[in-house]
C-alpha cells in the first residue's frame, strides 16, 4: 500500500475519537436529564436529529476505509432482509433532506404504508412483497454504501421524482435508481464514474458533485463481483442500475 493512501486512511480513522466524543456528548445530555438539567421535547427532537447524523457521519468515514478495503478485494458476507436495506439508506437520507419524515420512516414496517409516505415526497419505490421480506447474503456494508450514493444523486439531480425499482432472481439483487433531472450526455457515461469528473457548468447545464460518489460505487460494485450500467441522455435524466451477487434469491 503506498504511504499516502496508509496517511490518509489513518487521518479517516482518526476521525472516529472526536465522532465518539460528540456522540457521548449528545447522549449524555439525553439521558442524563438528572445531572444535566431537563430538556423541552423540542430540544429533545433536535438532539435526536444531531446523534443520527453523529451516526451517518461515523458511516461515511467507514464507508471511506471500506473503498479501500474494496480495493484489495476484502468481502464481508452477512445476512439481512431487503426491507432493511431499503430502510436503512432512506432514514438516513431523509435525516437530511426531510427530517419530518425521517422519524415516520424508521417506524415503518408496512411495505404499503412506506410506499404512500414515499409518494408524499414523490420518491416511487416498486418491489414485490416476497422480495421485500426477502433475507439475503451480501457484504451489507458495501451494499448500502452503494445505494444510498445513488439515491443521494438522484435526489440532489432530480426535478420532481425519483423511482427506485428492487428485483431478485437467479441469486442477483438488481437495483434501479431512476430521477427525471437534466439527464447526462452519452458522451460523458464513461468519465462519469472517474474519480473527480465534472461535466462542463456552462455547457451541459449541470455539475455532477466533486465526482467522488458514483466513482465508489463503481469500484464496490466491480469488486463485489457486480455491474453497473447507466441509461440517460440530455433532457432525459438518469437511470443507473446495478447487479450484485446476492445469495437467497
């Protein structure tokens, strides 16, 4: 392993002391209303919201270590039902984008019911009800990472909705993350996975973030034993679907 990538994966790690402290912090604050003073339910709902995102910030530096352990092909294999895949990555995404929601979302165990509160947000998801109960194996950890990026990118690139579609057969999980944004042009399809890629601002209506998070999601789903293939062009946004091994189906 060269030394720069050994320096920065030790500054990553190195953010998980002061995480651990903040998260204490919060904690202590909520359950320790004897010592520190009781809270409002209002501040009790924000302290809330800031120990969840403690939590997805500590996810996301995991998620920077796991890229490299993708990278010298370390798979975790374990189990977990499709429904909380899909929980999992939309409580965190909706921590951030619409936090009235988040709570709803988490409490939640009725595909119908999540379907309707989704719609309200005009986010579609389409999966059947055996595949929804469905308990696969997989490296959960890269498999999350994998959509909550693609989900992420198609919230932020979006116009209005964003339709997320689940199948499962002959021992692959294939994932659809469909938005109806600006869409990118053809020509961009193969740069759009390089680490740091930009289209043009001026030319082609938008920037595709710093071009870190779909090229991860490339690396974790080639060294998952996956694919990864993207459907879109100008005015006809982004369809990216990935195929990943998974044992169970």
């Amino acid at each position: 392993m060269k030394r720069e990538r050994i320096r920065f994966d030790l500054l990553i790690h190195d953010l998980k002391g002061p995480l651990a402290v903040i998260e204490a912090g919060i904690r202590s604050l909520l359950m320790r209303e004897d010592k520190y003073g009781n809270l409002t339910e209002s501040q009790k709902r924000v302290l809330k919201r800031v120990l969840r995102n403690t939590k997805i910030t500590h996810t996301l530096v995991n998620d920077a270590l796991e890229i490299e352990r993708s990278n010298v092909g370390i798979i975790n294999k374990n189990s977990l039902k499709v429904s909380y895949l899909i929980n999992e990555c939309l409580v965190e995404l909706f921590d951030i984008i619409e936090c009235e929601s988040s709570d709803e979302i988490r409490n939640c165990t009725d595909l119908d019911t999540l379907k309707q509160l989704l719609k309200r947000s005009h986010i579609y998801l389409d999966i059947e009800k055996g595949l929804w109960t469905k308990e696969i194996r997989t490296d959960q950890g890269k498999l999350r990472q994998i959509l909550r990026n693609l989900l992420s990118n198609a919230l932020k690139y979006r116009k209005e909705k964003v339709h997320i579609k689940l199948e499962g057969k002959d021992r692959y999980l294939q994932i659809s993350v469909i938005d109806d944004g600006e869409g990118i042009p053809v020509k961009y399809h193969k740069d759009i996975f390089k680490c740091y890629f930009q289209m043009d601002q001026n030319k082609d209506h938008c920037v595709r973030g710093h071009g870190l998070g779909l090229a991860g999601v490339m690396v974790l789903v080639e060294d998952m034993g996956g694919e990864l293939s993207l459907e879109s062009d100008i005015g006809k946004g982004a369809k990216f679907t990935v195929k990943i091994p998974a044992e169970g189906l």
